[in-house]
C-alpha cells in the first residue's frame, strides 16, 4: 500500500455515488484495485501494453493478485496505448488515475476519452507530479528533469541521493547502468508537464477542472501550487451535466 492511498480513498468516497461504475486508468499490477475493495470501493482497471518495464510476467502478476483478493481478472485488462479507453461512451461514474499523466504522450486524446466515457456530472481524479517537482520520483535525484543538457550529469552526480543504492542491492546496477536506464526512461517514458498546461488542456477537452493536493481540506484547495513542488498533486474534472445528449439541456 502506497502512503497516499488512504487519503484519496477519503476523496474518492466524498465525490463518488456509492455502488458507482468505477475505473482505474493505468492500473498497472492492481495494488490500487485490491485496496480500493478492501476499503468498499469496487473498481475495475485497465493499462496499457506497450509501458517500459513491462514484461511478459505483468498481465500474470496483475491477474493473480486480483483473483487472491478475490477481484474477477476480467475486471483489469490491456489495451494497445492507441486504442480507445475500453469502456461504453458515458457508462462510467468515476476514474482515477495514479500516477499515470506524467506518462502520457497524447494527454488531449486521454482526456478527450475520459469526457466521452464519463456520464454527465461524472468526476476522473488523477494523481500526478508536475514539471515543477524537486525530485524526480521515478530516479529520486533531485533536478534531474529540469534540462535535458544536464539530466545525465545530474544523474551521475545524484544517483546516490536517489534510488541507486535500492537498485544496486535488489537488481546488482551498476551506477553507469543506472544512469543510462533513467537517462533513457526520462526521455522516452516521462512527459512532464505544467499545472497551467494540463488545466488548459482539461478544458480544451470539456472538461471542468480543480486542482487541490492531499492535504486536510482546508489547507489542500489553496496549497497546490505549493504542494507540486513536493509532491504529487491532484487534478478533478467533471463532465458538465450538461453534455451533449443530456435530457437535463433538452430544454
Ligand atoms: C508509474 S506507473 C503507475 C501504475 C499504477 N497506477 C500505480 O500507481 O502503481 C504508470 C502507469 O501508467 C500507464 N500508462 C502510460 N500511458 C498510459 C495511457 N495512455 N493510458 C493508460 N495508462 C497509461 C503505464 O502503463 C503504467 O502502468
């Protein structure tokens, strides 16, 4: 279980119906699946198969996990990254992503997919660094992300501030392997954006947008700006109920 699950169980639960149709977005091995059953969320997930650092062992883990939590397997399955999110237009109450954004290339075409899956008045909630991030967590080195010129450099340099020492012990990395792996990852597999560049987009797409992070309530809807330097932060968008083909705006 990861630290920041409890708390977006908390959102969760006081912006979903209950019983609701729920859908993870990038639900890699299903650790959020499982948590969200035990916690009285039922979701079901899906990923993509073309991530980095995906094996052929993924799918397997993915099921296996679900099935001992007691999950039908059906409800996580892959799809190619160009194919439509697999779900009926407007059938979803609720999505969520974790982590996922900063790894989207065609962010317009995910958001456009999630306004077209969502009901009207349905929320997605994704949680996600900005570019504005001190350390990057996928390395754990700090400022790397910021200049392509410097990354490697950073990257040598910093390594074991970061998750080079974990490497070297549970994979045997050398520090050169590790600066190459995330040199390659940052630049192929991250795709770090601004707050302003992802609102802007949001409501390109349809959707309305909130931004908060996760922080008590009355601190968390004024902190993120601050927050995003951090931590991740949390984007909500909702479809208007008054989307196209609701008997709610026939009027
Ligand atoms: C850092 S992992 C996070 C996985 C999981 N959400 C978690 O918290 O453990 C990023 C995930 O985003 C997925 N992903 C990348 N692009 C995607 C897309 N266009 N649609 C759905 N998932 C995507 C990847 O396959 C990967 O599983």
């Amino acid at each position: 279980m990861k630290p920041y699950y409890p708390a977006l169980i908390g959102l969760l639960k006081s912006t979903q119906p209950e019983g609701g149709n729920l859908l993870e977005i990038g639900c890699g091995e299903g650790a959020f699946l499982v948590y969200a059953k035990q916690n009285g969320l039922r979701f079901s997930g899906y990923d993509i198969h073309e991530h980095a650092g995906l094996d052929g062992g993924r799918a397997s883990r993915l099921h296996h996990r679900l099935t001992r939590a007691g999950i039908p397997s059906e409800d996580a399955r892959f799809v190619g990254s160009e194919e439509p999110i697999p779900r009926d237009t407007a059938s979803v109450d609720g999505a969520l992503s974790i982590q996922v954004l900063e790894h989207v290339a065609d962010l317009g075409q995910l958001f456009r997919e999630i306004q077209r899956v969502l009901k009207p008045g349905g929320t997605a909630i994704h949680y996600f660094p900005t570019r504005r991030i001190l350390i990057d967590p996928h390395s754990g080195v700090p400022f790397c992300h910021w200049s392509q010129t410097w990354r490697r450099r950073l990257l040598r340099v910093g390594a074991f501030l970061g998750k080079y020492p974990a490497y070297r012990k549970t994979r045997g990395y050398s520090h050169g392997q590790f600066v190459e792996e995330f040199d390659r990852y940052l630049e192929r597999m991250v795709h770090y954006r601004s707050l302003a560049e992802i609102v802007e987009l949001s409501k390109a797409c349809g959707l309305s947008t909130q931004l908060t992070c996760l922080l008590p309530a009355r601190f968390g809807a004024h902190l993120h700006s601050v927050c995003q330097f951090f931590t991740s932060v949390v984007l909500i968008q909702r479809k208007s109920v008054c989307a196209a083909g609701s008997r709610l705006c026939a009027a």
